[in-house]
C-alpha cells in the first residue's frame, strides 16, 4: 500500500542541489551525467516537483558568481533539454499541470542568497527572464540583503537593498524563500510580506536548536502567510548526536511542524547534499564544515531521493491519514505553486 500510495501522490522536493555536480562537469557531459547519476534516484524516489536551487560555492564568490550563477542555470536548462522524456523546466502554474500530467518530473529553477546579484536588485528581473521562480537572499554569513542564520547575534533585518528585493520578487511573481535567514529577518519578511512565503529546507528549533531551524513562532508565521515549511533532512539540523540522527528523528520534525503551523503547511525540502559533497573536488561547503556540521551525515537509506518512500512509510507506519500523508510529501507544496504562479 505504501509504495502504491507514493506512485500515486504527487512527490515535491523543494531543495537538492544535484546542479552543484552536473555543472561541475564539462558542459558537453551535463545531460549524459544528470541522466545517468540523478534521474534515475529521482525516478527510483517517485519526485514528481524538484526545486533546483543555485548555491555559489565559496571559490567563485565573489568575483565569479554572477557568472557561476548564469552557467548553473544553463547547466539546468542543458540537462532538462538533454531528458525531454522525463523533465521539463517550469515557468508558472500551467507548466507543472501539463509536466506533471505528461508524467514527467517538473523543474523549478531557485536562487540560494542571490550571490552573483549583490545590492543589484535590478538584476531580480533578469533572473527571472531567466526562469528563476523561487528565490533566498542569504546563506549563513552577511550579504547587501540581509544577515544568515550564522550572523543572529547581530540582530539585523533586512537591508534597504533587502527590502527591495522582497518587494521585486512579489511583484514578478518570484517565491521568497526564509530558509538560511538570520531570525530579525525572519521577523522583518513576515512583517512586510504581502504574498505567501516559504521555508524551503527548514527542520524544527524546538527539537533541535540549531540556527538554521525555526522556532514555532516562525512556523505560525510563514503558515500564517499562506505559506509551507519544508522540512530539511539534513541529519546534523534534525539532532546533535550521530545515533539520533534517523528516519523517526526527521519523522518528528515533520509532525511537529505540521502540528504548529498546520497540516497544510508542511512538505519536504530534503537538502540532499552528501553525494554532491563526495563528488566535487574541492569539497563544497567548506563554510559548513567551518561552523562545526559534518556536511557528509546524513539520515541512514535518505542520502539522496531514491530514498523518498521511506518517508511515506513512516508517516503510514505513524498512523497518519493518507489524505494527510500526501499533503505533507507534495500535495501541499503543488498547491502553494498552483497559487503563487498561476
């Protein structure tokens, strides 16, 4: 019943960052290598909705990131172009309709910080000529938008360019990702935000407390938005000790997310780094392993999305309703991009 039951539902990933290791390749093996490495274990996961974030690693900042960030992209649209069968890029609501009654997986191409764009708000609308439909505007550290969750100790909301920024993304119709946010910006976001927000790949500070999660009081207040919080799997933001660090573990991040903010307000944004982490030379991340988290933990079988039915199954296993279940692994998050690009 399981495994029908995840065939079934519609399965969205709002957070892997599988473009940091096709585009770390020469261009000419983009589509050979994203064919044969991740779309099989996006297939064996059944992922129906893949958010693909831009993240600029530290080496090309801050002078190649513009750059980076424009090959990412190309990367993406080189590698979708390369498995026409299968995927398919998405600009609104229409397009992961039909992509997803096609039954092919639907691209939804993000930017993690902005990088590339600085104080260049400007440059938001080229991203989005670009297709870019989900956006952050900071990482762990600071930058001319706002401060990261590493940086609370300062305080700060967003910047006068920070601010800006939202209200570009609201107005081209770009999703304002809080994921990596220091807390005052959090706070800054949810007070000045006139469309729904969401958390891409947030796991919950009250079970572990960690900057990187939120606090029930951001989750209240993203769903109160209209908004989703995706829970991260991300093993090292789900618990601080090794043997904790399990399918129940992520389990309970998901319930307690869903009791807070509400069952229609959560989904899964599973940050599945390790494989990108073992493949590029030099390792990404290099600022991660800085902050004391081991970038290569990760949930025991959720190392990458072949792994996604576990989570059905836990959830069933829980003795959660199937109706519940499928709003949590996709349902939900196909709904808020039904509404906030349509």
């Amino acid at each position: 019943m399981t495994l029908a039951l995840h065939q079934r539902a519609v399965v969205a990933d709002t957070h892997n960052d599988l473009l940091m290791a096709v585009s770390a390749r020469p261009p000419q093996q983009w589509s050979t290598f994203f064919r044969e490495r991740w779309l099989p274990q996006l297939l064996e996961g059944g992922v129906d909705l893949q958010v693909l974030p831009v993240f600029i690693d530290d080496q090309y900042r801050p002078e190649g990131a513009l750059r980076q960030t424009l090959r990412m992209i190309e990367c993406a649209y080189v590698l979708a172009e390369g498995s026409p069968d299968h995927v398919r890029i998405c600009l609104d609501a229409a397009d992961i309709d039909r992509t997803l009654a096609d039954g092919k997986i639907a691209l939804l191409l993000a930017l993690e910080s902005m990088p590339g764009l600085d104080a260049n708000v400007e440059l938001i609308s080229t991203m989005h000529r670009l297709g870019v439909r989900v956006a952050s505007i900071a990482h762990f550290g600071r930058t001319p938008l706002a401060d990261g969750s590493g940086e609370d100790a300062t305080g700060s909301g967003l910047t006068t360019h920070g601010v800006a920024a939202l209200a570009e993304m609201e107005r081209l119709g770009i999703v304002f990702d809080v994921s990596h946010l220091g807390a005052s910006g959090v706070a800054h976001v949810l007070e000045l935000a006139t469309k729904p927000v969401m958390a891409t790949h947030s796991a919950a500070r009250a079970l572990r407390d960690h900057h990187r999660n939120l606090t029930d009081e951001q989750l209240r207040g993203v769903a109160a938005t209209g908004g989703v919080v995706c829970v991260n799997f991300f093993a090292p933001f789900l618990a601080d000790r090794e043997e904790d660090m399990t399918l129940d573990r992520l389990l309970d991040h998901i319930e307690h997310v869903a009791a807070v903010a509400g069952i229609d307000h959560v989904g899964l944004g599973p940050d599945f780094i390790r494989e990108v982490m073992v493949d590029l030379t030099p390792p990404c991340c290099e600022d991660v392993f800085a902050r004391g988290v081991n970038p290569k933990s990760a949930v025991p079988g959720l190392e990458g999305p072949s792994g996604l039915p576990m989570v059905t199954e836990g959830l069933l296993a829980r003795g959660l309703p199937e109706k519940d279940v499928m709003k949590i692994i996709g349902a939900n998050v196909h709904r808020f991009f039904g509404e906030r690009l349509a």
